[in-house]
C-alpha cells in the first residue's frame, strides 16, 4: 500500500489542514470537559501524524480524503448535541481511523497484508476501539462519578451500531482496494496440513508448559475425560433441578470438548490433547459458574471469562499462523500477531455481548417479562471484556515470548 504515499506537498497541505483542525477541536473540547471527546482526537491525530514523524518527511502523509473521513465525523460528533448522531460520528471515526492503521502498516512496517485480512482488520479494530471507548468511559464513571455510560442497554445498541458501521466500512474499503492490482483476497481454502501442523505447534508449547508441573500426554487425556464427566454430572443436576441455564451451558460444553474427537475421526484432523484440555477448563469454568458459583463466589464470572479469553487468543493465534504460513501475500511480525490477538479477543467480546443481548430480547419479546438470562446489568457486561482482555494478554504475551525464543 505504499502506493498510497506519494510524497505530493498538495496532498501533505490538505491531510495536514485536517490534522490541524482535530488538534484544534480536541483542546476547545478538554475546556468542555469533554475528556473522552479530547482522548479521541489525540488519538487520531497521533496516528495521522505517525507516517511523517517515522519517515522525517513532512510530505509523507496519508491520501487527504482518507484524513478527511476521519476529521469530518469527528468534528462533527463533538459540535453536535449527545446523542445518537454523536456516538455514530464516534464509530465513523473510528472506522476510518482502523483503515488508516492498516495502510500505515502495510505500507511502513513488515506487515503484509492481502484484502482478505485488511478488511478484517479494520471490522475487528472498529469493534475493539468502540469497546475499548465505552470501557474507558465506564471506568472514568466510576472514578469521577460521572455519566458517560448510562445504561446496560445503551452500551449494547451502542456496540450494535459500532460494529454496523465497522462491517459496513469493511465493505467500501474492500471495494476501494479492488480496483488495486496485487490487492487479492485469501485463498478460498486452507490446507488442512497447515492448519493441522500449526496447532500442533500450537499444542506443543502449551504442553511444554504443563509438563514444567509434572503433567504428560496421558495426564492431559485422563483430566480431560475428569473434566467431560463433571459436565455431564453438571446436565444431569440442571435437569433434575429444570434449570435450563446449566443445562444449556453444560450441554455447549460437552460438545465443545467432543469437537475434537470429532475431527480426529472424520476429518484425520489431529487435535494435541493439550489444547483438548484447555477447552474443557475453559467450559467446565462458565459450567460450574452457572450451576453456583457465580452467585456465591466473588471473583469467579471473572476468572471464567479469562480463562475463556486466553482460548479465543489461543484459538485465533493459532489461525492467524495458519494464514501466514499457507498465504504467500502476508506476512504477521510476532509483535503485530500479539496485538491482533488481543484486537480478535476484544472483537470477540463484543460480538459475544451482542449475542447475549439479543438472546435477552428475544426472550423478552416472546414472554413479555423482563429476564435476564445471559447479562446481568452494565457492571457484568463491562467486566466480561475486561476478564477477556486479560486473558487474551496473557497468551498473546507467551505466545509472542515462544515464537521469538524458537525463531519461528
């Protein structure tokens, strides 16, 4: 994408003008008090800024109609009155300022990227930043007592609308770099091999680990049978007990740790039984939580939540490896792969919570009563994508520490 700097001072003229008027809204917006408002914008400007500060060319800046998708709505949220115009003009900007990180990559760094993954990228990196807005901004509520975050429900549509416009800016910037020559997409199918000798790799560094606590291959597959026995001892409760939330939990969990016998068999896909078991500690965690302990033991929706994070950091490590080793057009840095995994875990999330917030009103609209079945209110929603955070850190900070240390 390097195709996109020319060097042209018209073009440095324009993107600068635009830069000069975000830093110039972000101060008229700290005398406001709009703290959130102000972050934003420095945040923005720091990333336009970034190509000429690196390169010591004041004329080495982005395509000023790039600048100005991102200046306009911004301008525009923050001279606007609260509300749902604002938060959309916060979500466009982010948008545009996802596909200007992924040219600066592309274009300046070894990251390569194809338009498969860029258009990824710039969906999972809206969705990370509006999250990541909305958790700032609840944290800063209850530091200051302030109102940022006024509600469960206003959060979700806000997420809602975030990730709308993140797909539908996924799509014209899919269509824009269609018109590039080079620009291709991931090819339609991945060689199982590949996929197969990644998660073995995979599995391998995960059982070097477990095996510094004593614990070999057959351990792995003794504690992971332990573990499908205590999801099934879990159903059977659930049902004795008609409470349809254990028993679907627990009912996801064991399918979820048959899943690799499954490939194993059907599709001679080998599964190490390391990652095998960190399914089941992951599942067996939300199971035992729904069944008890998320109502008497402080702390534990949180640990379960991690645990689950760590296995989509895992799980999208894994798959990020597999694309580069089978795709010749990109190419991932051990850095940058650590800071997607934590992007993908954070996406995840969010799109988890749309789900659970969909599911609680859908429910609602065929009863008619207000159940909470999946969220319970702003604090449990919040602290579900911090616990996913967390853990997507930890893997994405071993992981990276592994591939450096092996050279891969």
């Amino acid at each position: 994408m390097k195709r996109f700097f020319q060097g042209e001072r018209t073009n440095a003229l324009f993107t600068s003008l635009s830069i000069a008027l975000i830093l110039l809204v972000s101060g008229w917006t700290s005398l406001k008090g709009a703290v959130d408002w102000m972050v934003f914008g420095l945040a923005l400007a720091t990333v336009l800024l970034i190509p000429p500060v690196a390169r010591k060319d004041p004329q080495m800046m982005v395509p000023w109609p790039m600048a100005a998708l991102a200046a306009l709505p911004f301008v525009a949220g923050v001279i606007a009155d609260p509300g749902l115009f604002t938060e959309m003009a916060a979500y466009v900007t982010a948008a545009a300022m996802a596909i200007i990180v992924v040219v600066e990559l592309d274009a300046f760094t070894p990251v390569n990227m194809n338009r498969g993954f860029a258009i990824t990228f710039v969906v999972a990196t809206t969705m990370t930043v509006a999250g990541l807005w909305e958790v700032l901004r609840w944290f800063w509520d209850l530091t200051f007592d302030t109102g940022f975050v006024e509600s469960n429900d206003d959060l979700m549509w806000q997420l809602i609308a975030a990730t709308s416009v993140g797909v539908v800016a996924g799509i014209g910037f899919d269509r824009y770099l269609e018109r590039l020559p080079g620009m291709d997409r991931l090819p339609d199918e991945l060689e199982t091999e590949d996929a197969e000798n990644q998660f073995e790799e995979t599995g391998d560094a995960v059982s070097s680990v477990l095996s510094k606590f004593g614990f070999a291959t057959e351990d792995e597959r003794r504690l992971t049978r332990l573990l499908q026995g205590v999801l099934v001892a879990i159903a059977l409760i659930g049902l004795l007990t008609l409470n349809v939330d254990v028993v679907v939990s627990a009912g996801i969990g064991i399918a979820a740790t048959a899943l690799p016998s499954l490939f194993e068999r059907n599709y001679d896909f080998q599964i190490d039984p390391a990652l095998t078991l960190w399914i089941a500690v992951a599942v067996v965690f939300h199971a035992l939580g729904t069944l008890w302990l998320y109502q008497t033991l402080w702390g534990w929706h949180n640990i379960a939540h991690a645990t689950t994070g760590s296995l989509v950091a895992g799980i999208g490590y894994t798959v990020l490896r597999t694309i580069e080793a089978h795709t010749a057009s990109v190419s991932f840095p051990p850095k940058f792969t650590a800071v997607f995994v934590v992007i993908f875990v954070f996406a995840v999330g969010v799109g988890w919570e749309i789900l659970e917030f969909t599911l609680d009103q859908v429910t609602v609209a065929l009863t008619g009563e207000e159940m909470l079945l999946t969220q319970h209110g702003l604090q449990d929603t919040m602290s579900d994508l911090v616990a996913n955070t967390v853990g997507a850190l930890v893997v994405a900070v071993a992981a990276t520490v592994y591939r450096v240390r092996s050279g891969t």
